[in-house]
C-alpha cells in the first residue's frame, strides 16, 4: 500500500486546484513554485495518476483529479481537527501573545477575532501593538510582535520577497482596492485623470513602511513620473481630515471612498484603482508556536 510521504503533497495538490495555477499557489502557500511542483509531481508518482494536464490557458485538473479533489479537502479538514484536539488534550494554551494591528478595528475585525481567542483559549494573554503595515512584518521578523495584520498588493509574497533570510507565513484575509480621494471642488481634476496626471497633483504623502507609499511608489516608477507629495503622515485618519480640509490627494479603501464621497462631498478618482489585500503574517519558522497557531486558528471563524 501506497504510504504518502508528507500532507504537505496534498495541500499543494488542493491548493493549485482551487487557485487554477502554481504561480498563485506559491503566493497562497508562501512557498516557491519549484516547491509546489515538486509537491505535485510526488504526488502523482505515488499514486500512479495524472492530477492535472496543461492546457493552453494553463494548468487544468483531470477527471481523475477532480475526483480525489474532494478526498484530499477532507483529509486536510481531518488534520486541522485533529491538531485541534491535541492541543485541548495536551492541555490549554496559556502565555502572551503579541498581535500588530493597522488601520481600524472594524476592517480588520479585531473586536471580533479576539473574542473568538478569548473563547478557545481564555489562558492566552493578547497584547496589541498599533502602527503601519510595513512595521509589522519588521515587528514580527524581530521578535518585537507574535503575529500581525499586514497590508499589500495581492501577491503577498512578491511582495515581501525582497528580504528571504526569515520566511513569512501569511495568510490572506481578504481583498480590496484602492481609490484616489480629492478635495471637494477638485473632481473635474481627478475623475477621469491618469497616473500621470494625477502625480503632478499636490498629495499627502506617507512614510515607507505605509502600504500606500509602496503602492504608490510601483505605479509612479512604471509610469515615470515622481509623486508630488506636499505633507507627510502616518495615520489613515489624519489623511482623511487633510483632503478634507483641501491639502491634497491620498488613497482611500474603495468602501470608505464611497462614504467620504457621500458624506462630506470628497472627490473620487473613477479612472484609476489600486488593488490590494490584507493579510495575517507571523514567521514560518514560528508559525507552531502554540499562542501563534491559535490565533491562526481562530481566523476560519472570525473571516
């Protein structure tokens, strides 16, 4: 009898099944996609059955692929259930864990998830650490913080790929975009305009580790032009407040740039969005640690 070597072939196998390609995959698993090929070429080795075959448009799943999809999910919920139970026999969980949070508390829902870890595992201490997202994955790499909420585009991994020393372990939370906001009076200006056009605009700018500067940064590179920032901050709400009282341009969540736009007559960029996610990050290599796996854990019931 076949014996697999790790379910760690299965999760790949389910994962490029449900993403549609190894590429995205790789982002979604934090992992290179060499390692999910690998993955997936072991697997049909070892159960002597072709998963998937190439396509013009890509990776597409066989018949007889499609029929172990199924099989292989539920081993992967058996697993998760069963890492459950270990824990609460083992014992509680108990200690301190350090969580960075960013922006406000309803997007990330923060209320909400550590009301949910306050039911599961009611030893465990939370401390939380407020700042900007590019903080937190310098936090969670130094030890500073356990785990922490983490902003970007919707390749995570591309994303944060430029340091690989100490990999990250991630998970996506959800997806969004970003809008360009204006001053009221300012919407002939920016509704149809282009990247370059609105660079040459006054902005409110933010500091690097901002998610909205590295975004930004991207864009205006491609389209060789520099940003034309007139302030600086570091907190959404005090953004908001200086287009408000007409400084300039910055990004906004699509869902609060609706709100701005009805409540207090904001400008709104229709041309151009950004798109991005959020995600729940911590280390790899401490992603086991039991105060970390439980947050991770109460995230299939807070998102």
């Amino acid at each position: 009898m076949t014996r697999f070597s790790n379910i760690n072939m299965l999760l790949a196998f389910v994962t490029v099944a449900r993403e549609g390609s190894v590429s995205r995959a790789a982002s979604v698993l934090n992992l290179t996609q060499p390692a999910i090929s690998h993955q997936i070429k072991r697997l049909g080795e070892e159960t002597e059955i072709t998963l998937f075959k190439r396509t013009s448009t890509g990776l597409q799943i066989t018949l007889d692929g499609q029929a172990l999809l199924t099989k292989a999910e539920q081993v992967l919920d058996a697993m998760d259930d069963f890492r459950r139970s270990a824990r609460q026999r083992a014992g509680s969980v108990s200690g301190k864990l350090r969580i960075g949070t960013i922006v406000d508390p309803e997007f990330i829902r923060l209320g909400r998830m550590l009301s949910q870890l306050r039911t599961d595992f009611p030893d465990i201490e939370t401390e939380l650490v407020h700042g900007v997202s590019g903080d937190m994955l310098i936090g969670v790499r130094r030890n500073q913080i356990d785990a922490g909420f983490y902003l970007s585009g919707p390749d995570i991994a591309g994303d944060i790929s430029a340091e690989t020393s100490d990999p990250i372990h991630a998970v996506k939370l959800a997806d969004f975009n970003y809008r360009v906001i204006a001053p009221v009076g300012w919407e002939s200006r920016v509704e149809n305009a282009d990247w370059t056009t609105l660079a040459k605009l006054p902005w409110i700018g933010t500091t690097e580790a901002s998610v909205h500067s590295r975004l930004l940064k991207r864009i205006f590179d491609q389209f060789n032009c520099t940003q034309n920032s007139v302030a600086l901050v570091d907190q959404e709400a005090s953004m908001l407040e200086m287009v408000r009282s007409g400084v300039g341009l910055s990004l906004c969540r699509d869902s609060i740039a609706l709100h701005e736009k009805q409540t207090f007559g904001l400008g709104v960029c229709n041309s151009v969005s950004i798109p991005a996610c959020l995600s729940l990050i911590t280390t790899e290599r401490r992603k086991e640690t039991p105060t970390i796996s439980a947050l991770f854990d109460v995230l299939d019931t807070t998102w």
